[in-house]
C-alpha cells in the first residue's frame, strides 16, 4: 500500500492515465503506439514498475486529448519527487498546465471574415503566450482560397489560370503588448497558386521586438481576397495549443445567407460542430458567430454558406444538393482517381530495378506528395495509403504511413504477399477513390510482404494488425483490386454520413 505522498502522486498518475486510455477505448499496447513507446511501455507505468517521466506524460496528455489533467497529475508527482530531492523548480505559470517547453500558446484566437461587394475581408487577431524556453521571432500564418469547393478540378484548373498573388492581398500586420501597435514586417515561405505561408516577423524597420518566455502579447494581420479568388467556406485549423478560438462571419443580409459549419480531429472524421452558429443582424448584415474553448490540436474547424436569394449558378455554392461538399471530389481535386476508371482495374507493372531507380524514386516523390497534401482534407487517424495506380500511374509502388504520424511511411516497390496470418477480422475501409463510403472487409491479422529495395534486393516485411490492413489495401490496389472485390456479398456500403455515426477507431 502507498504510504508516502510521492507514492500517492505517482498513483494517481498511473490512474489518471488508465482513465483517459479506457475512456478512448485503447488498449495499453495501441496507446504505446500512438505514443512512440515500447508496446509494454504504458503496462510499465500504469502498473507503476516505471516511474512516469516529463516525455511520456507530455506525449500522453497530447493524444488522450485530456484537458490538462494527466499533465496536472504528472506535475504534483514531479513536484513532490523534486521537492523530496531538493532540486531547484522553477514554479509553474498559473492555470498552465503545458508542458515547459511547448512553445507558443494561444490564448484567444478571433477571425472575422467579411463580404464585401469588392470581396473578402479577413482579420485574425490572436493573443500569444510563450510559454517555452527560447525568445520567439516569427509567426507562421497561412492563407488558402478554393473558388468551387464542390468542384476541386475546375477550381484548380481556376487558379492555375488566376493564381492568388501576394500583392493582391494586400497584407498588414501589427504587435500589441499594451504600449501601442507596431507594425510587423513579413517574409514569404511558400507560393502556390491556391495557398500561401507567410512568416510575421517581430521586426520592422524601427527595430526588433522578439516574445521573450514568459511574456504575452496580441497579434493581428489582416488580408484580402477577391470574389474570383474566394468561394464560400472559411476554415481555422488548431497548430498551436489554443484556449479560446471564435469566429464570425458579416454576410449581406439580403443576399438572405444561409451558413452551416463542420468539424474533424485526429480522433473523429468530419461532422457538425458541436455547438451551433448562432446569427444576429444589425444594419442590413447578418452576422454569424460560433467559439469553442480548448479546442485539440489539429483540429479543423469550416463554416460554409450559400446566399438563398441568388440563383444557384451566381455564386459557386460549394456543396452537393444534400448541402455537403463530397469528400470524393476532393479527392478528385488533387489528382486521385476515382472509381469507375479503368486504371484502378489494370494490375501495375514492376520495375526493373536497379535500371529503373530513377523512375521508381519520381514515382514514390509523386506519392510523397499527394500523402502530404492529403492532410490537409482529412486526419487519418487510422493511417493512409496511396497507390501508384491511383494517380493515374501504372507502376508497382504503395506508400503507406501509420497512424503515428511521426513515423516515416513505408515505401512498398514491386510487393507480393508471400504468407497470411490465418485468423482474420473485420473491420471498417475507406479508400482514397471512393471515399464518400466505408465498407466492411475482412483481413488477416498479419501479412508478410516480399518487396523491393531500390538497388533490386528483396526483403521480406511483417505487418500486424492496423498496418498488416493498410498495406493489403494498397496490395490490392497494384493487382487491379478495390476493397469492395474482398467485401462478403450482400454486405452493403455505408455512406461516410452513417459510418461517423455507426464507424469506430479500429481495435485490436
């Protein structure tokens, strides 16, 4: 029995943590994993034959998504340990309960979007905390427009033709510690044609002004974008640890607006906000509002709208007739093939390595890229892959990325499935070229994989459980296959809007 107080702190540690895993229906081992441990690491702690260290609470706290209390527990432990050793603390920053070292915070996040008759408005005003160890000089910010988002091919094909310049934004930023507002100079970091990131630097030409630790100040940059550039969906996406995020959108009332919003995170596929956009009018514009606190990271937030009084070809409405933006057209959008094609049903060639490296490495940086651009429609908390085939390439290669984000994907050159575990389950699919449904496929529980290295060598690879999935998807893909062909007969697909509903993470 604990009788001292380092020893309570340290079980109600291990209990904090074994309530948030449960909670999340993972078992110890899928929490090690999600985590970057051992598999028997969280068994270790929860079952306290290892101490709880400032790494692992700082990784648990961030995928069990628990409010700050598994940091709150691991800080009494720490405390009390320290205190006990007489090794010198600094004392924790009131109603903080990150991790030293994290970074930036933001406290309040406001953005405001405004219709014009010249176009959109665009005003973010954040308010930082540094809370980690080194003084902060720039500020990443990123600005992206989509003129159709019902149709992400023509709206390509529309910014190919009239890209999004940085002149025509018109960009301005300012600092506001409380003495007055200063104005930020800003550096480009990348420049596409749909999306631009920006560094806001804490300097202007009358000196520097850096966010030292510990210390707070207000941001606020604002931008703007014209009708041709912009269709009706505004987004904020959670980078950064965030306490209080709030949006509001001024829309012509008599254009009689009509707005909805949808959210996702690493541990839920896309669905309605949790809480309803709230509307007032005032002088002849109707304003909608909507604000969340603590919001996990890497969440995404989009509000959508269509003006009611408008006939539907005058403005690009950005939806399907059930008012949703299908999730296959924005696969479509960034080159994915869609079902129906025939180069999903044509098996792939192999290469002839190592003659053909040079085209085996292009092909694999084409796949490297559309799995980057892919984060920016969906999480993927499950893992991803992609496929040669799937953008329109006929060779034998598969990347596939766990659902540890961290992990590099594993690159699959010329694969065969040479052996099969036996014993099979069931669990839920989605695939990049019809992902506007889920389906029910059986799958052994562990595959191993043949496949090439880029001098021509073969291995052999064992994959279990969630990856021994993924991977046979992609398989299936280089030998002309869809998931549906592995599908028992007469099991239906479900829409994506049912399976959010009826899905779940898959267990093991």
């Amino acid at each position: 029995m604990s009788t001292s107080p380092i020893e309570r702190a340290a079980d109600s540690f291990a209990a904090e943590l074994a309530r948030h895993r449960t909670g999340r229906g993972l078992s110890k081992k899928q929490l090690a994993t999600l985590m970057g441990f051992d598999p028997s690491y969280v068994s270790h702690v929860e079952g306290r034959r290892h101490r709880p260290t400032e790494d692992f609470a700082r990784r648990a706290e961030a995928v069990l998504e628990a409010s700050g209390a598994i940091w709150q527990r691991y800080r009494e432990y720490d405390e009390l340990r320290h205190g006990r050793s007489g090794a010198h603390r600094d004392p924790p920053v009131p109603g903080q309960w990150l991790p030293p070292g994290t970074g930036l915070v933001v406290e309040r996040e406001s953005a405001t979007l405004t219709h014009s008759d010249e176009g959109y408005h665009c005003v973010i005003r954040r308010e930082l905390y540094n809370a980690g160890t080194e003084p902060v000089t720039r500020y990443l910010v990123r600005v992206a427009v989509d003129r159709y988002p019902n149709d992400p091919g023509r709206s390509n094909r529309h910014h190919r033709e009239h890209p999004l310049t940085f002149a025509e934004l018109q960009l301005e930023a300012y600092r506001d510690d409380g003495g007055g507002r200063e104005p930020m100079h800003w550096r480009a970091k990348h420049d596409r044609d749909a999306f631009k990131e920006i560094w806001l630097l804490f300097e202007n030409a009358e000196g520097r002004f850096p966010l030292y630790p510990g210390d707070r100040v207000t941001i606020e940059y604002a931008y703007r974008v014209g009708r041709d550039k912009w269709g009706p969906w505004f987004q904020r996406a959670v980078r950064l640890p965030t306490r209080h995020l709030s949006v509001q959108l001024d829309l012509p009332a008599e254009l009689d607006p009509k707005v909805w919003g949808a959210e996702t995170s690493l541990s839920s596929e896309e669905g309605p906000l949790r809480t309803p956009v709230q509307r007032h009018d005032r002088d002849g514009r109707a304003i909608y509002e909507w604000a969340t606190d603590d919001p996990p990271l890497n969440a995404r937030y989009r509000l959508q709208w269509r003006f009611r009084s408008l006939p539907p070809d005058a403005e690009p409405d950005g939806t399907g007739p059930d008012g949703r933006v299908r999730a296959s057209d924005r696969m479509r959008g960034i080159g994915i093939v869609q079902r129906g094609d025939d180069l999903l049903r044509q098996p792939a060639r192999q290469f002839d390595l190592p003659r053909q490296e040079r085209i085996a490495r292009d092909v694999v940086d084409r796949l490297s890229a559309v799995l980057v651009r892919l984060d920016e429609l969906h999480p993927f908390s499950k893992g991803v892959g992609i496929a040669a085939p799937q953008l329109g390439l006929g060779w034998a290669a598969a990347l596939v990325r766990p659902a540890d984000r961290a992990a590099e994907p594993v690159v699959l050159l010329n694969p065969r499935i040479v052996d099969s575990a036996a014993e099979t389950d069931e669990q839920y699919e989605g695939c990049l070229s019809f992902f506007d449904h889920r389906g029910l496929v059986p799958r052994p529980l562990r595959i191993d994989v043949e496949h090439a290295q880029w001098d021509g060598s073969r291995v052999i690879t064992s994959f279990e459980y969630a990856m021994a999935r993924l991977v046979a998807h992609e398989i299936d893909h280089l030998e002309g296959h869809l998931y549906v062909d592995r599908m028992i007969p007469g099991v239906p697909l479900v829409p994506v809007e049912e399976y959010r509903d009826t899905g779940h993470p898959w267990r093991y």
